[in-house]
C-alpha cells in the first residue's frame, strides 16, 4: 500500500483514529458485528477475530468522569480504573455502550472489584489470571483461555473452529510483525521520527476494526519513513528514553511530550500499549493451537507477576537493541503492583543495564504538568553531560 500523504498529516490521522472510531463502532451494530470491549493485553484477540467479531480497549484515560466514578469507588484508587467505571457508569464511553460482551482480567485488586459494578451494566466475562509463571499456573492459565472460547460460542452463537484460530493466528501475527517493523526504525541514531508520532501511529491502530487494512498501512509508513531517512531527512541526535510502567495514553501523553520538548526521544514504550503487546508472535506450527495461543500470553511481562521475569527481558533486550540512555517509568498513584515493583527494576535498569532511571508518579490530571517538565529536564541534563 502506497502512502502518499505527508508523514506529518498522516501521523495526525492515526492519532485522531480514536474519535473516529466511535462512528466507526455505531456502525459494526448497524451491521450486527459484535463488538468486544476488553481491558488489557492478556486478552487473546485471535478468538475476536476467528468469529467475526471486532476488539476495542476500554481502559479510559481521561479524569473527566472520575467525580461521578468516586460516588461508588474509593477517592485513593488508581484513575484508570476510576475514568474507566465513570465512563461506563455515566455512559459516556462509546465504546462501553456499543460492547456486546466486556472481557475483564484479575491483573489487580481494584479491578476486580470495579468488574463487579460493571456487571450491573454489560455482560461481563472476567478471566482468573494467575499471578506467577510456572508450569503449574500455566496450566490453570489455558483452561481459563479454553473457558473463554466456549463463553464467547454461547454467547454469539458461534462456532470458533480450529481452522477459523489458525487463520486468525496468522493475521495477528502479521499485525505484531508489521508493528514491531516500525518499532525497530527506533533503532537507527539518529531517529527517523519522534516518539510521539511513533506512538500516534500504533496507539491509534488499536482503535481501527479492520485489522488487515491496518497491517497495510503500518508497512506503508514503515516504507515512507525508512525512504525519507535514506534521503537524509533526520532528526539531529537527541538523549535516548526509552518508556515502561503503566499503560498510557490520552492524558497521560503529558509525559511524552514533556521528555520530548525537553530536548530527548522516545526510542521505545515497553508497557501495554508498546512491545509489550507486540513482543512475541503465537507458534504457528504447534499442534495444540490453544497451547500456543495460552503460551504467547502467558508470556507477557507485567507487574502482577512474581516474580516478573518475562518484563525483566523484554525490558534489557530492548534497552540494548534500542541503544537507550536512559528510562523513564510512569506509574499512576495507586497503581501498587508497579509501584512497588519500581525498586526491582530501577535496580536493575541502574545497577545491571548501567543506565540512568527515573520513576514518575502521576494521575490523569494537568495539575502536574510544570513539575513533570523540572524533573524530566534535570534528568535529560543528566544524559547529556
């Protein structure tokens, strides 16, 4: 698929592709497609697609409905979880309102709860995460993904056929080789782009419903930013950053822009929105197609974990490949798990990668905007000494 547009307009397509989206919703209802609403990344999408049905995130990010959430929920609680029930609860999510079914996850205390009261409002199907990888959780984990597909076969009135997996497993790992493509861009020094446009383009993709198409024009800017590279149209060297912690998006973007107008680059996000969600591809050769979609997920490296080894690599290979300077962790109050985690991994991002790491507290407010920008200035000054 060709490109023909300017990168920067195309950028600013993908990151407006959320709005879009929600008349993009209204009509998969007008043509019956079921729509999933979905809370993280353990969610195996490849059932979404093997039965026609389209994937969209609910996790808000915005603090606009957090009064109205604190009516029910405890104001010390993470925003996430507040701007998501708030939304839900007022109806001011598109995407809540037009889902079929909401698949939630026992990533953590407060949502589980928080799935609870949204049940009085959709269809919830909650999967029992376990919180440590070892043989023995993992087979609790598969049973939980093979519970899902039959929750998902009564639920439509469908047949989710092996044939129907496979075939999906190939189109989303096409996706995830597509994307990681266009992260790897982020290797070259100096960057072909900035962080921030790099994250427009894939934060934007999650909220486009025709997986194929979007495949299409990932490698279609992928194509246009490595021609424009060879045609030297670079962006001078800047301090290397490299993101993880907790998912961001809409107001917490504030981060981004601040290490970013403070004279560093966003080379890489490791949380749920970055190669968290992209790492690694499903066994397409396995004779158990469930072992394989149980064992890609399964692998997935998050704070609720313990211990959390996979987050661990992923985290120290991207440092390396991505040459980066130094890493930022962004963890919403009351976020406990990557809270707490944040002493294991600044230990080793200091003392075992031998890189700068700097962890930022934050909620989904603009309150803190001037002293996130101080701080991130004195560490980018760090860098550059």
């Amino acid at each position: 698929m060709e490109i023909r547009k300017e990168l920067p307009e195309v950028f600013e397509e993908f990151a407006e592709a959320r709005k879009n989206s929600f008349l993009a919703a209204k009509a998969l209802k007008e043509k019956d497609i079921p729509l999933i609403g979905i809370f993280c990344t353990y969610f195996p999408v490849e059932f979404a697609q093997a039965m026609g049905a389209a994937v969209v995130g609910l996790c808000a990010t915005s603090d606009e409905t957090i009064p109205d959430a604190e009516k029910d929920l405890p104001r010390n609680l993470c925003p996430l979880v507040k701007s998501s029930y708030g939304f839900a609860k007022t109806d001011k999510c598109p995407f809540f309102y037009f889902s079929d079914l909401v698949i939630g996850e026992t990533t953590c205390d407060a949502k589980k709860k928080m799935y609870e009261y949204l049940g009085e409002f959709k269809p919830v199907h909650v999967m029992q995460l376990p919180n440590r990888q070892d043989e023995e959780s993992y087979q609790l984990w598969k049973k939980e993904v093979i519970k899902l597909k039959g929750i998902l076969e009564e639920k439509f009135g469908v047949e989710i056929s092996e044939d129907k997996l496979r075939k999906a497993i190939k189109t989303r790992n096409e996706e995830r080789k597509a994307v990681n493509a266009l992260f790897a861009l982020m290797k070259n020094d100096p960057v072909p782009m900035m962080g921030y446009d790099l994250f427009k383009v894939v934060y934007g993709s999650s909220f486009k419903f025709d997986v194929e198409q979007v495949i299409e024009e990932i490698k279609g800017i992928t194509e246009k930013v490595k021609k424009e590279y060879a045609e030297e149209q670079k962006i001078p060297h800047k301090p290397r950053i490299l993101i993880t912690g907790c998912p961001i998006g809409g107001a917490t973007e504030k981060v981004i822009r601040a290490i970013e107008d403070n004279g560093a680059v966003v080379v890489g996000y490791e949380n749920c929105v970055g190669f968290k969600k992209y790492d690694r591809l499903i066994d397409e050769e396995k004779e158990d197609v469930y072992d394989a979609i149980a064992e890609r997920y399964f692998k997935i490296g998050c704070s609720i974990m313990s211990p959390d080894k996979y987050r661990y690599e992923l985290l120290g290979r991207v440092i390396d490949e991505y040459h980066v300077d130094g890493v930022v962790e962004v963890i919403l109050q009351a976020c406990h798990t990557y809270n707490v985690e944040s002493f294991g991994i600044k230990r080793f991002v200091n003392e075992t990668k031998k890189i700068p790491y700097l962890a930022l507290e934050t909620d989904y407010s603009q309150t803190d905007v001037g002293q996130l920008s101080t701080r991130l200035t004195a560490f980018i000054e760090m860098l550059e000494v």
